[in-house]
C-alpha cells in the first residue's frame, strides 16, 4: 500500500515536471522565433534583395533555436514512457 | 506615337527584367537552401555514426541502435521541413516566412511522432542513448550555416 502511495506520487511529479518541460521549452523557442522573425521582416523591408540569402539562414537558425524544445520534448517522452525515477519502488 | 510606343517598349523590358530577376531570386534560394540542408546533413550523419560507435563501445548493441535510431529523426525532420519549403511559389518576405514556419511545424511533427513510435515499439531502448544521438544530431545541424552565402557548390 505504501509502495502504491510512492508510486502515485512520484507519477504526479513526473506528470509536472513533463508539463514544465514541454510547457517551458516552447516558451522560450517561441520567444526566440517570434526575436528572429521580426528581425528577418526588418532585414527584408530594408534590402529585399537579400531574402535568398536570409531564408537559408533563418532556415537553420530556426532549427537551432528549436533543439532545445526538440531536446527537451525527447526527455518528456522518457519520463513518460521510460521513468528511470520509477526503478526506485522496484 | 513614338514617343508612346518607346514607353510601351521600356516597359515591357522591364516587365521582362523583374520576371528574369524573380526566376533567377527563385533558383538561387532553392540552391541556398539545398546547399545548407547539404552541408548539415553530412554533419549530422558524421556526427551520428560517430556517438552510435561510442555508445557500441560503451554500452553494447541496442544502445548504438537506440542512438542511431535518435540521429536520423532528426535528420529525417529536417528533411520534411525542406520538402515543405522547396515548392512554395510567394517570394515575398510574408510568404517565405509563413512557408518556413510551416516547414518547421512539419519537422518538429515529424520528430515527435518518430519519437513516439520509437518509445512505443523497440523493446530493447536505451532512452539516454536515444536522447543523446538526437541531441547531438539536431545541435550539430547549425553546421549548414557556414554553406549560406558561401559560392561552393
């Protein structure tokens, strides 16, 4: 019975810590997107002819600004489909 | 007369210039991209295969699956976002950034659904080694960079 008590809490916890993760990273990768989007709106107003050029790289940068997220989205699907936390009841 | 039909004429030249100028702004940002998602490519697969053979070393067969397994959804995310950018037609700078946010909309779907299957049908996972490779991969996918505005081909 205690055991099932353990194994509750430490469920609800990881349910959290999943929302936290998840939750957080979008946060910031959106805080990042919405920085780098403006500034490539404003490059191209300024210099239209540079947008084959500024495409590429906001291509890429979007994908390094994502990692975090994408990271962070790989550890909530352990912590939900894999609890290493888990093995301590055991 | 003549003097209109020499505007019509000027006109109809530069008509024919912006066209030339928006195929040619067309190509060079399909080969800027290719080059880019090129050069990132190799470096994730180089980067891959080199954590797959450390986690062989260290942490035996299903571990070096695992990370293998976490580098090439990154890679194929990475793929599907170029898919989605490659026959867009706008070249305003509206356009192409809602042509790209949809590209990575489709990469981080398409990663999070290989994650998925992932974790729910390889029996033998290791999650660190999983997670490790995908790390590694989608870090080093910045390395396209260093392509963008280079002349190379």
């Amino acid at each position: 019975m205690e055991n099932m008590a353990l194994l509750a809490q430490i469920q609800a916890f990881t349910g959290i810590g999943i929302g936290l993760i998840i939750g957080l990273g979008a946060l910031g990768a959106c805080i990042g997107i919405g920085i780098m989007c403006s500034s490539f709106l404003d490059g191209a107003a300024r210099q239209p002819e540079m947008i084959p050029v500024l495409q590429g790289k906001v291509f890429l940068l979007l994908g390094l600004i994502d990692a975090s997220f994408i990271i962070g989205v790989g550890l909530a699907m352990m912590f939900a489909f894999a609890n290493p936390l888990l093995s301590v009841i055991h | 007369m003549a003097d209109r039909i020499n505007d019509n004429v000027v006109y109809s030249e530069t008509l024919e210039v912006q066209e030339v100028n928006k195929i040619k702004s067309v190509d060079e940002t399909k080969i800027t991209i290719k080059q880019a998602f090129k050069k990132a490519a190799t470096w994730q697969i180089i980067v891959t295969v080199s954590f797959c053979f450390l986690y062989f070393l260290f942490g035996g067969i299903n571990a070096a699956i695992s990370s293998i397994l976490g580098g090439f959804s990154a890679l194929l995310g990475g793929y599907a976002g170029v898919l989605m950018i490659r026959n867009r037609v706008d070249q305003s700078a509206g356009g192409v950034l809602i042509a790209l946010l949809k590209a990575e909309l489709t990469k981080i779907m398409v990663i999070s659904l290989q994650l998925l299957l992932i974790f729910k049908l390889y029996n033998g996972l290791v999650p660190m080694a999983l997670i490790g490779g995908l790390a590694a991969s989608v870090l080093v996918s910045g390395a396209g960079l260093g392509a963008v505005g280079n002349n190379k081909k």
